[in-house]
C-alpha cells in the first residue's frame, strides 16, 4: 500500500498548479471555503514534502464551536453530579442536617466531632460500596457508548441519536435530584435503590451521547486531505486536516473540562451548604441548554446520515478475507491472518467478477478503511491499563482527600486540580508546544502521544503511592482504621495532591484527546461512531479491571492499590508502544487513504467507481 500511495502523491504533482497563500494566523471560528479540500488549485504534497515541509492547521468553524458548548453543558450535568457520588455514598449525614449538608453549629459539635459535622454525606455506605458504585457508573456509562455509535451509524444518525440520548439522560438526573430529597434519605435503602436506577438510566444517556458528539464535531472540518499553501511570509507549508482535526479535539476537551470544573466546584459548595438536592437539580437545568442549542443549529452542520448495514458488511468482509487462515497450529494461524495481502486479496477489483453479491457496492477505498480502522480499534486495546490509573481520580484520590489536613476545603474539590490543569495547558500546548515539534520537524504523531501519556499516567500513580504510605505513617490512627474517623487525619497537607492530579491532566492530553483524534480519523467514514464507540468502551472495560481491586480500595491496603496500579500503566506504555510502533510508521500512508463511495445505501456501483 505504501507503494501506492507514493505513485499517487507523486502522479499528483506532476500536475501541479499554482499553491493557495493564505495568513496563518486565521481566526479560530471563520470558515474559508477557498481551504476546502474539494477547491480548484489545490495541490497534494508528495511524498517527499509529506517528509520534510512543516504542517499547519486549517481554520475551526463556528459550526464546530457550537458543538463544544453542547459538550460543555453535557459534561457539566454529568460532573456536577457525579463530584458529589463518593459523598453521597460513602459519607453519613452529619448530626441535624435534612439534606446532606454541612452543620457548622454548637448543637453538631457536642453530639460528634467537628470534623464530622463539616463532611457532607447522606447514606453513609463506606468506601468499598462508595467504589463500588462509582466503578459501576464509570462501566456502565462506557459500555453503552457502543451501543450509542452502532445507533446512529446504521439506523437514527448522529444527529438523532444524540438528541435522543440527551432524553434519557435528562430522566437519569431527575430520579438522581429524588433520591437525594430529604424524605427519601430519611428512608436510607430506598434512596440507594432510587440512585442506583437513576445510574443506569444516565448511563444510557450518556453512551449515547459520547459515541456521537465527538464525531459530529470532527466532521464540520472539510477537508480531508492535505494540501500545500503559501504563507504570507512566503513559506510553503502542508496544510494538513490531521492538524486541524487534533486541534478541534484539543479545543473539545478543554469544553469538558470547563464544565467538570464548573459543574465540580459549584456544585461542591451547594452540597456543602445546602444539600444533594440541588446540587443534583442545577446541573440538569443547564444540561437542558443542549438540544435547543442542537436544535437551533442543526440546519448548518454537516450531518452524516444512518447507511444501514455497514458493520455487518464489514463483519462479512474480515469473513471473506480470513477464509481459510484458521489452523490447528495458532501461531500459522497468526501469521495468516497477518499477512501482507490479507486485505488486498477481497478487494473489489482484485475479485473482480468473482465478488459475491453483497458487495455490488463496495469500492477498494473502504476496504482499506476498514482495515485502517480495525487497527484502531487493536490499538485501543491497551487503553484499559490507562484508564485505571485515570479512574483513581474520580473514587480512591477523593477519598484519600478526606484523610487529610483540608484547610477547610471540600474534599472533592481538591480533584477539581485536574480540570483546572488542562483549562490553563490545553491553550499553551496548541498554541507552543505541538507549533514548537512541528516547527523542528519533530513527528509526534497520534501513537508516540498515546504511549506518553501512559507513562505519565504511572508518574501520577506513583506519586499516590507514596502519598498514602506517608498518610498511613504520619496518621495518629492504626493504618487500618484511617478512613474511619475524622480523628484519625494525618497531618499532610491536601493540597500535595496537586502531583498526581496535574500529571495525570498532561496524561489525558497525550492519550485521551488523541485517542479520540484517532478514532475518528482512522474510522471507516461510515462507522466512526462504532469506532468511537470501541475506544470509550475500553474505559468500561477499564472500570471492570477497577472492581476487581475494589478489594485494596480500602485501609490498610490502599497503599498495594496505587502501587499496583503504578506497574500496570507503565507495562501498558511500553507493551502499547513496542505493539504498535510499525503502525505508527505508516501514519500518512494510513491518513492518505481516499473517500469511499460506498455510503451503505443506495444503487450498487459501477466497475469504474469500485476500483
């Protein structure tokens, strides 16, 4: 394939005409058509160029941008409300309180502890059942995304789907805001059985939701190949649609993280002082400013339609090409299913009129986008051993907080460190750094980033390691009573955990903003909420591997759990990169790729368009 593409790259310049000059520093949200990929006069760098011109970013639109603040106010309904879980959950309701929040009075104080009047809880169900369900959540709510991508990829669309998801969502916090009525945590189990539905159902809504966002954003970027411009300071450079597309994600996740920051600290401090039920009501009124905002818009997004039965030609596909590779021996069985003409031999004009029926319509080019994207999803395979040291954050990092000095400081919202991190870098990082690589032709493509960001996860790791040993050291408590008392709080500082909430920030800009760059670039243009769908699904499988250590989430034993957790990310980085450092060499070949036009439905193509 690389052959071939070479021939391309090279047949194109040949008839090169003229480059487009445009200022590179354009606007974030203006569209340029005269940038669109299908304009007259572009010029595709060849092979050579690809080596050695420097790479630059198209413009965002405001269509894209739009689309952000729909996420923002998705992430900010589903952080506000799950910041509050661990408490909920784990903590009792402190002496006086109807709803959860703190009793800074005499009354409080001669009845229990200070400390303890100052902890907002509700159910008081421990850390391990705390764990538990917050793992639940995040399994449950990564599982779906698949179901969600298959949706709208073969039966409602993107669009659709989305807007139906946002639907059960809006129930899932309506049930979460009644279980947290005072009347309802009078009745204890009850409220735990009511919270428990309002899980499950929110996490439809929200699998939904995240399989297609993000593929909606990318695809209101245009162009789909490289091109070379001419800088006003004369300058040729490639203007390069996995630049744009890597900043459009860049800029998307920082909207999630403005609303986890939002939502996580405004939140904290209506539970604190008021209580659960509102802190879980004002997050569904915002998150109710998403479909009207879909809605308004809808009539200038690019919007891809349902193609019906794609995955299950794709499926029959992979059949075809592995007939007859399955042997006794599994390692020959290995190599045939690895061999190099393993997609070449059921391509449409290789087959030629021996091609079953069921692929009148398919050409070559989604042939080899099908594999280009069931690399991708081997690739995501890796990714559960980050997402478990990621999850840390959201259950065992809160709890280990309130062992702490505070200061006065709600202990889940010191994790808020995270958000606020990647608000101040992410602008820094696509405005200096990724500029700097690419100015000194540094390739620090999609795959390096990824097997970063799993080392920087394990650095973040192993700093909670040695946070809980000096807890477990300097506590006036036996190490297994720690957590049992707010009299057992060791004298360290909380906000030394700004280590490993920061660092695993920087994580999540290497490995999860690309790995949804990846997914949607390196996806069959037909099956890219699938394909999403199969990288957010390895967080669930992530929170799977996270309740099988449910039993170290606990004193004595949290010390084991950080520094397993530790061993495992880093053997994830380097098993992940040693994997696939052969795939990361073939980035622009994979990227080079061209559009299909087989759409899933429709009249069946000609042998001219099949090839």
């Amino acid at each position: 394939m690389a052959a071939n593409v070479g021939d391309e790259l090279h047949a194109m310049a040949q008839a090169r005409r003229p480059s487009v000059m445009v200022d590179e520093k354009q606007g974030l949200t203006e569209r340029d058509s005269s940038l669109d990929a299908s304009t007259n006069g572009d010029v595709e760098p060849t092979k050579e160029e690809m080596a050695t011109l420097r790479r630059v970013s198209g413009t965002i639109t405001w269509q894209a941008m739009t689309i952000t603040f729909v996420e923002f106010c998705e992430r900010f309904g589903y952080y506000g409300t799950t910041a509050l879980f661990t408490n909920f959950i784990q903590q009792p309701r402190p002496f006086g309180s109807r709803t959860g929040n703190i009793q800074n009075n005499m009354a409080c104080f001669l009845a229990s502890s200070e400390d303890a009047c100052m902890q907002p809880g509700a159910l008081d169900q421990g850390q391990r059942a705390a764990t538990g369900l917050t793992t639940f959540n995040q399994f449950w709510a990564y599982i779906m995304p698949l179901v969600g991508g298959y949706i709208a990829d073969t039966y409602l669309g993107r669009y659709n789907t989305i807007q139906g998801a946002i639907g059960f969502s809006v129930v899932g916090h309506i049930l979460l805001v009644c279980s947290a009525l005072p009347q309802m945590i009078d009745k204890g189990s009850s409220a735990l059985g009511l919270f428990a539905v309002g899980l499950v159902i929110l996490g439809i809504g929200t699998g939904g939701f995240k399989s297609n966002v993000s593929p909606l954003l990318a695809e209101q970027v245009q162009q789909r190949r490289p091109k070379i411009i001419t800088l006003s300071t004369g300058e040729r450079v490639i203007q390069d649609p996995q630049v744009t597309i890597s900043r459009v994600f860049l800029y998307f996740y920082m909207m999630i993280n403005f609303g986890s920051l939002a939502g996580g600290i405004g939140m904290v401090y209506v539970e604190r002082y008021v209580g659960f039920w509102l802190a879980y009501l004002l997050p569904t009124a915002l998150f109710l400013g998403s479909p009207v905002v879909l809605l308004l818009c809808k009539k200038y997004y690019i919007v891809s339609p349902p193609t019906s039965s794609v995955f299950g030609r794709a499926i029959k596909l992979f059949s075809l090409a592995a007939k007859g590779a399955a042997s006794p021996n599994p390692i020959k069985t290995y190599k045939n299913l690895t061999r190099d003409d393993f997609w070449e031999s059921v391509k449409p004009s290789r087959l030629g009129s021996d091609a079953p029926a069921w692929m009148n319509d398919i050409d070559d080019n989604w042939v080899d986008q099908v594999a280009r994207g069931l690399n991708a999803c081997k690739v995501f395979l890796w990714l559960p051993l980050y997402w478990l040291a990621y999850n840390q954050m959201t259950g065992n990092l809160t709890s280990q907080s309130a062992t702490m000095q505070l200061g006065g400081v709600p202990n889940d919202l010191i994790n808020n460190l995270n958000p606020i991190t990647l608000v101040l870098f992410i602008p820094l990082i696509d405005y200096f750094f990724y500029p700097f690589l690419r100015k000194h032709r540094i390739r620090f493509t999609p795959l390096k980033r990824m097997a970063m960001g799993f080392l920087v996860a394990a650095a973040a790791m192993l700093a909670s390691t040695f946070i809980q040993w000096q807890i477990y050291s300097t506590s006036p408590c036996p190490a297994s009573e720690v957590s049992s008392s707010a009299d057992c709080k060791s004298p360290i500082n909380v906000w030394v955990q700004t280590v490993p909430y920061c660092l695993i920030a920087f994580s999540e800009v290497f490995t999860s903003i690309t790995g949804l760059e990846y997914a949607f670039s390196k996806a069959p243009e037909n099956m890219r909420g699938l394909v999403m769908g199969v990288n957010l699904l390895m967080t669930a499988f992530s929170a799977a591997l996270g309740q099988a250590l449910t039993p170290l989430s606990g004193d004595p034993l949290l010390v084991w759990n950080y520094g397993i957790v530790t061993v495992l990310a880093t053997l994830g980085g380097i098993g992940f990169w040693f994997t696939w450092r052969s795939l990361d060499a073939r980035e622009d070949e994979l990227n080079m790729i061209g559009a299909t036009k087989y759409k899933g439905r429709g009249a069946a193509l000609t042998e001219e368009e099949r090839v």
